[in-house]
C-alpha cells in the first residue's frame, strides 16, 4: 500500500510541476516517435507528460529490472 501512495504523490506532485511550467509537457510526452493518432483522443500533453514520468520511475526499479 506505501508504494501506491508514492506512485499516486509522484502523479500528483508532477502535474503540478508541468501545470507550473517548472516541466516542460512536450519535452516529456513527445519525441520524433510520437504518432498522435495511437494517442487516446481526449489526453492532454500534461496527461501524457504525467504517465511518461511515472512509467520511467516503475521502469527504473530494481524490481522490474531484476528477476530475482
């Protein structure tokens, strides 16, 4: 249950970040790779910016990166 918590405050705290202009959306959510069209229609690039951080965190992890 903690490690919900610090995933849902990291979501909470970088949207906050990306709405201030501390980070910067675009930067985040695009790259040359991006195709618009495979993107959920009503998803701002704060939304996308937001789970971009959060997939990279949960990517990160000594669990996911370890079998043991």
């Amino acid at each position: 249950m903690a490690e919900q918590e610090q995933i849902l405050n990291l979501v909470k705290v970088t949207r906050e970040r990306l709405r201030k202009g501390e980070l910067k959306a675009g930067e985040i959510a695009f790259s040359p790779f991006t195709k618009p069209e495979l993107l959920p229609p009503n998803a701002t690039p704060v939304d996308i910016a937001t789970w971009t951080v959060v997939s990279r965190v949960l990517l990160n992890l000594d669990e996911t990166m370890t079998k043991s």
